[in-house]
C-alpha cells in the first residue's frame, strides 16, 4: 500500500514539498484551511508541477555534456550518469500520471490525516499560526504519525509540548525550487525520538533529497543561518536609501557571479514570508530603527498585492 503523505498549508514551499513527494510515489494530500486557500493553492500546483517537467524535457538536451551534471533537476532524476533521452521521457510520463492520480485536497482536518505516514506542517512562520494547527490536528493523528515541521527559522523546542507527540517530532527543511536544490535540513529537539530522526532521514531521501542532519537546534538551519543575514543586508541597503534593489541585485550578481541577487531571490521566498521573518525581531517594534523600517516597506508591497512571483509582481513585474 502506497504510504501517505500530508501537507499542512499550500504556500510556496509546501506545494512543492507535496509535489515532490507525489512525484516520487507518495500519496499526498494538502490540508487547507478554506475554499480562498484552494483557489490560491490549485494555481501553484499547476506552475509547480509544470516547471518540473519542464526541467526534466530540458535535462534531455545536457546528457553528455560538461555542464549537465551541475545543472540537471538532483530531485527528479537519481543517476544522471545513466539517463538517455528515454530514461528522462519515463520519468515524464510518470511524473504527469504522478501528479493526476496521487495529488488531493482536503479542507476537512480529520479525513486529511486519517492513516497517514507522516505530516509535514509547511504554515507561515508565525508561532501563534502554527501552535493552533498542532492544537487542532494532535487529537486527529494515528499514534504512528510522524509530524514534521517545514519552519524556516523557528526551533521545534517552541512547538513540541503542543504537537502532542514530542517525541514523534522534529524539523524537516527544505529550500525552494525542491526540485533542483534538493536539501533537506533534519534537526531534532530534545524530546525527538533516535528512531523518529532516523525515519525522517531515511524519508526525505526517498524523495529525491539529500538528508543534511544537524547535531543540535539552531536557529535558522544550516542554510537560513546564512541565507537570512544575507537577505536582511539587502533589505538594510534598500530601507536606508542606499540603493534601489535592481541596483543592489546587479552588484551582487556582477561581483559573485551568483544567477539572482538578493531581492529576486526574496520574490521566490514571497514577500510574506520576509515580513514574518523581519517581524519577529523585536527592533522591528521600536520605531526608527532599521528593522521597523524594512517591515513598513514590505507590509506596504503586501497590502499592494506585490508578495512576489506568484503574485506576478514582487520586487519584479513578472507579467511582461
């Protein structure tokens, strides 16, 4: 019997954590919390699920050459070295029948969990959000569930007393555009069971993912550790007048070589997700400072519906 996988929220990520999993022969179903959620969800399946066959046609054209083991999609196609054209042309095939017969929605809790395998809680990173979910689900879980949270920067320590199964739970991250990065950040609290950790390792690489274990909570991850000072430097930049984010974008992008700049790469994270970050600092409270400048400015974006690429417009106008 094909095991169950369930995602708590369709924002950016969690569509593509459900998507992935799909992909690789789970049966997934996304828990949202209203019709409105369904209507914003459905649209990012379809892109999502899209862009990843994209990536797969477009891997047929790199077998063979210099670049293609640097630029092939990691979680789609597990041994480059061996794929043909018609390898890749399987894996499409399956993939497009993956997406139509192993992809559901669910707005009803209870029938969403019901004899699931694990569940991965991908809501957006507001600790209150995410404390009223664990409340409500804890009493619906089979005692054999594993619960995963997707957080970005919050530690599974403030949640684990609410989860109602500490001991089943920890923190499974993953960064955006899953399908070519194909990390997987695992980290434990206290109270996580060895044979949970190890379960939840052994998961994510089932699912196309290398498994990045971390020894210890902290903050931000691995990969958020660095990322998010990163980001919070060019919000600085920005909200201090310095220079305007295309400029900012430009001098990251001609000095490192790296494809995107900082603000582009915010557009792919969604602009509420910054907000939500930013906000939690506590300088972002304190007028004048910094951080309550760079909130202002985003919260502003939010309200004028630019919260990024799925929006059509961030920082970018994606409509052209």
């Amino acid at each position: 019997m094909t095991k169950k996988v369930v995602i708590l929220g369709g924002g950016v990520l969690g569509t593509q954590i459900g998507l992935i999993c799909a992909y690789h022969g789970y049966d997934t179903t996304f828990w949202l919390r209203s019709e409105s959620s369904v209507g914003r969800t459905e649209p990012k399946i379809k892109r999502y699920s899209e862009l990843m066959i994209e990536d797969l046609a477009k891997t047929k054209a790199v077998i063979g050459t210099p670049m293609g083991a640097y630029v092939y999609p990691r979680g789609l196609v597990a041994d480059f070295k061996s794929a043909t054209a018609e390898s890749i042309d399987a894996l499409i095939a399956q993939a497009k029948e993956n997406f139509a017969e192993k992809i559901h929605i669910e707005l009803d809790m209870a029938k969403a969990v019901k004899d699931a395998y694990l569940v991965i809680e991908s809501m957006s990173e507001n600790p209150e959000a995410k404390i009223g979910v664990y409340t409500a689900v804890k009493d619906l879980l089979d005692p054999e569930t594993i619960l995963c949270t997707n957080s970005s920067t919050l530690l599974p320590s403030m949640f684990a007393e609410y989860t109602g199964r500490p001991e089943k739970y920890c923190a499974l991250h993953f960064a955006n555009t899953i399908w070519k990065n194909n990390t997987a950040e695992v980290m434990g609290h206290p109270g996580t069971s060895e044979e949970t950790y190890n379960e939840v390792v052994r998961f994510a690489g089932t699912i196309g993912m290398v498994p990045l274990q971390l020894h210890k909570e902290q903050p931000g991850y691995i990969l958020n550790s660095m990322l998010v000072p990163f980001l919070s430097a060019a919000q600085g930049l920005w909200a201090n007048g310095v220079a305007d984010p295309e400029t900012i974008d430009l001098t990251w992008q001609l000095a490192t070589g790296a494809p995107a700049g900082p603000f582009k790469i915010l557009d792919i994270v969604g602009l509420e997700t910054a907000y939500n970050i930013n906000q939690m600092k506590p300088a972002a409270q304190q007028e004048g400072t910094i951080e309550n400048k760079i909130g202002k400015l985003l919260k502003e974006k939010i309200d004028n519906g630019e919260t990024g690429v799925n929006a059509g417009k961030g920082f970018y106008d994606y409509t052209k």
